[in-house]
C-alpha cells in the first residue's frame, strides 16, 4: 500500500496508527535516506505503544530499548554497522525474536539478518510535490 503524507504530523500518526495495530514478536523495517523521517515515523510508532519516554534515533547506541509500553519496542539504528555480522555482538537475535515489538532504521544494511515475515516500510522524498512531500511504502502484511 502506498500512503503519501504532506508534514511530519502527518508521518508521525501513521507511525502511531501502526504502533497501535503491532503485535509481540513483529519485526518493522525502515528504509530511507537521510532526512527522509524515518525518527519521526518511529516516534508515532513508539506512541502508538503508549511510550511515554523521548524516542530519538540511536545511530551511536546502534540499540534503544523502551520497556515502559503496552509492548516493549527495540529501536535498532543501523547505519554505523559495517558488517552485518557486527549484529551479533550486539545479541540482536535476542531482541528479534522475543515479546517486544523490534523496529529497524536502515534495515536494507542488514538485509540478510531479517527474518522474512518482517515488514517492511520504505519512506521517500519528492521535493518536486513540497519539502514535507512523503511517499510511504507499506507491506500488505501490515
């Protein structure tokens, strides 16, 4: 499904709308480039699990853990890894494969680490319809 946003508002609450639908043990994919609002989306994503705490992304952490939600939510950012094989030493199969809901920012890095029931997620820009202008991709899955 395609979704076509025109603020970050508008990104943010289809992030929450989904975060409200997710379910223990999904694994989200983002992808995107720089500045396309895959933070914002994540921050809706994260409220709609009733988060309360501050979601920004964690490119130095690499991992976020919020265990204060309905579901806990594991914020992966990986655009620092620089193999794939890095993952392990972060335990990342224990995050994937738990209760909580795991949600990964430059996931395309990682591709062959992600189970293929995952969703998958890709956000654009299009400066030709707005500097706000967003095409979102959404697997059928969601």
């Amino acid at each position: 499904m395609v979704i076509e946003t025109n603020s970050s508002e508008e990104t943010y609450k289809l992030g929450e709308r989904l975060g409200k639908a997710a379910k223990p043990g999904e694994i989200y994919t983002l992808i995107g480039d720089l500045g396309t609002g895959k933070t914002v989306f994540t921050q809706g994503f994260a409220a709609g699990l009733d988060i309360k705490e501050y979601v920004n992304s964690p490119t130095f952490t690499i991992l976020q853990v919020y265990g204060d939600g309905r579901i806990p939510l594991y914020h992966f950012d990986v655009y620092r890894i620089g193999e794939p094989e890095e993952m392990d030493e972060i335990g990342y199969e224990d995050y994937f494969f738990s209760d909580g809901v795991t949600l990964i920012e430059w996931a395309d890095i990682i591709a062959g680490l992600i189970p293929g029931d995952a969703h998958r997620i890709e956000i654009s820009k299009d400066l030709s319809k707005g500097m706000d202008y967003r095409k979102i991709l959404v697997d059928e899955k969601i």
